[in-house]
C-alpha cells in the first residue's frame, strides 16, 4: 500500500464526513489490505488482516473485543495509518471471519481463556515486526485483557509499549453476583452437554441505537449494525456459559500478575461504561502502579465502552491521548 501518510497530525474521521469518507476514501483504503488466514496448532483458521506502507516505520498490532471483527475497525485502522503506522489485526477464534468453534455459530464461546493469548502470541510471529523501530499493542475490551494477559505470560514479546481501551478487568454485574459469578458460570458449564447462553444472554439481534450501552455516535453506531446485516458471517451473539467463566477467570489473573506488565502501558477508562468494570480498572492501575512507574489511567468523562466509535468530542480525546502516548515511548 502506498497511501501518503502526510496529514495534519490532529486529522481524524470527523461525524460530520463520516458516511462520505467510509464509502470513499476508506473503503478504497480498505480494499488495499493484505489478508489471510493463521492455522493454529489446534487447527483453527484465523482471519488476519495488514495496512502497511514501507515509509512507515512504527506499527500497531489492534486486539478487538468480543463479538466484533477487524471489518468493523477499518475507520480506526484508517485514522492510525494516516498518523504514519502500519497496522496489522485479526478476528478471535469463534467471531468475525475466523473459525467458529461451536455448532450454534451465534453463541460466543472458548474452551480457554489462554487460547486467545496463544492465538496472539502466533499472529505476532506471523506478522514478523522486526523491522519497525516501533511496535505498540492497543487492545479493546475483551482485547484490552488478552494484550495484558500475553504480555505478562511473554516475556519475549516484541512490544515497546501497550494501550487498553476500557479493557475487561472485570464484568459489570450486580453486586450480590460478583462473588459467585464466577462459579455460576463454571457449574452452568458442567450442567449442558452442549455449549448454552449464560443467563441474561441472547442470539444477536440489531439493537436500536436507543438505550445502547455501547456508543453515543449514531452514525458510528448505525454503520457499524448495517455492516454486520450486510455481513452476517460476522454477527454473534450472548456469551456462553464457559466463555464467562473463562472470562472472569481471565480477569483475576490480569490483576494478580500486574508485576509482569514491564512495558509502559496507558488504560483508557470509559466515564459511563456499563459493559466492563470501571473499578477493576482502577483496582489493576493502583497495583501496576507499585512496579511499573511508566503506566498513566486517564478517564475520558461520560464516554461509553466503545471509546472508539463513540462521538467526536470523545473519540477524539481517545485518539489524542493514545497518539501521544505512544510517541512519547
């Protein structure tokens, strides 16, 4: 790809140009993507994408959350290339163009949390970043946890410093739950022969952007339910029984293994987010503070989960706060 990375250093996707500029010049930039697929040792195929540029000399591996896909990133992926990176990202075991690992290709599951940080740690190899002077990891939600997790369980990684974008340290339930959540999830698993929703769980449905936990942009918000209408490999729906005892299981090793994150790290914190934990955030920041003086938490005020696809006034101050992050590392 040979797009000229020369722009204003404050040029994002705006609101205003937002259905002119995914229909043009980022659906063009788009088709320009080299793509495959990894085999995993387990054989699985994983869905890859890269938006590279030789003159770039800095890349950023992007790490999704649950349920969503790197079709759904390609305006962040656009705005971060044009700020001079090249990007590489992939679909989780079980979502988006990826293989599905459940007959009900809907339901949200994974055997082990710590197949999703294998499945990292491979695409890392593949991706072969080497020759950058640069390399960053930026995780997203649910990716926000598995970049934390590979990090502290790879001590070799190649990365010079990580952002997390309301990452799941912890799941928004009700306080009476949280104690037992866990093993609910766990026993549920034990009950059902065959992989089942976790209580309160669903089959995808598109949801009005009215009363959504996820976003106040509505034309992100609109855009993004109508790729996966226009894509319905991509949807997926509630999570599993076992993908949430997974999950949480996950959280607490990311907590208790702070020590091992040695690399700078910035933690985005959504205001208003009702999916993930804030005060799990806040609980990992205050303890990797105690061996790592290069971590910064930074609240982006009555934003929601989805910092990235959010209104302007909040998208860009995720933006701007993570691009000064990794230029000052």
């Amino acid at each position: 790809m040979t797009t000229n990375s020369a722009v204003n250093p404050c040029s994002y996707t705006q609101e205003t140009t937002f259905e002119q500029v995914i229909s043009n010049e980022i659906a063009e930039f788009w088709a320009g993507r080299k793509q495959g697929y990894l085999r995993t040792p387990d054989k699985r195929n994983l869905y890859w994408i890269s938006l590279t540029s030789e003159q770039h000399t800095r890349s950023i591996v992007v790490v999704n959350g649950r349920i969503e896909s790197s079709y759904k990133y390609q305006e962040l992926f656009y705005d971060l290339f044009r700020q001079g990176y090249n990007i590489y990202s992939y679909d989780h075991r079980g979502q988006g163009c990826s293989d599905r690992l459940v007959k009900n290709h809907d339901i949200g599951y994974v055997e082990e949390f710590d197949d999703y940080v294998e499945d990292l740690a491979q695409l890392v190899e593949l991706f072969d970043l080497g020759r950058y002077q640069k390399r960053f990891l930026l995780g997203h939600s649910m990716g926000g946890n598995i970049v934390t997790r590979y990090v502290q369980t790879h001590p070799e990684h190649p990365f010079d410093a990580m952002a997390l974008s309301a990452p799941m340290f912890g799941v928004n339930v009700a306080w009476y739950l949280k104690p037992i959540a866990r093993w609910i999830g766990q026993i549920l698993t034990a009950l059902h022969a065959e992989p089942n929703y976790a209580p309160g769980q669903a089959p995808y449905y598109s949801k009005p952007f009215e009363g959504n936990l996820l976003s106040q942009s509505e034309i992100r918000y609109q855009w993004f339910r109508r790729l996966y209408e226009d894509k319905p490999e991509l949807q997926v729906g509630g999570a599993s029984t076992r993908w949430v005892w997974q999950g949480l299981i996950a959280c607490k090793q990311a907590i208790l293994l702070t020590r091992q994150v040695k690399i700078p790290l910035l933690l985005l914190q959504a205001g208003s987010d009702k999916i993930v934990a804030n005060e799990a955030q806040v609980q990992f920041a205050k303890k990797l503070a105690k061996t790592n003086a290069n971590c910064q938490l930074k609240v982006i005020h009555d934003a929601r989960h989805e910092l990235f696809f959010e209104q302007d006034k909040y998208r860009n101050q995720a933006l701007d706060i993570t691009l000064d992050f990794f230029s000052s590392h």
